[in-house]
C-alpha cells in the first residue's frame, strides 16, 4: 500500500514538473515572439524616419538646384 501511495505522488510530482515546465516554456515562446514584434516595429519606424529623411534630403538638392538655375 505505501509503495502503491509513493509510486501514485511520484507520478503527480512528474505531472506538475511536466505542466510548470510547459507553462515555462510557451511563458518563454511568448516573450521572444513579443521580442521580436517589438524588433519589427522599431525597425519599421527606423525604415520611415529614414525615407522622410531621403525625401528630404532629395526636396533640399532640387529646392537647391533651381535656386542654382534662377540665379544665373
């Protein structure tokens, strides 16, 4: 009988290893696909910030080049 009782608590001690390391593990997965989003995102701003910035760059050149052309 206390072999059946230690044998059953130490199937339930595995079963609740088996769920807090799963829990752990998608905790993990999720944290690293929040990661990533935010890696995106930041990459994303990063990409537009430097668009406007060549669009800018490029209106200047132009806005200067016909500046160029009116003055001669």
């Amino acid at each position: 009988m206390f072999k059946a009782i230690f044998e059953l608590g130490k199937a339930v001690v595995s079963l609740v290893g088996g769920i807090f390391s799963l829990i752990i593990t998608l905790c993990q997965i999720f944290a690293n696909l929040y990661r990533a989003d935010k890696i995106r995102k930041d990459t994303d701003q990063e990409i537009e910030r430097l668009t406007r910035e060549i669009e800018l760059a490029e209106r200047k050149r132009s806005l200067e080049n016909r500046l160029k052309s009116y003055n001669k």
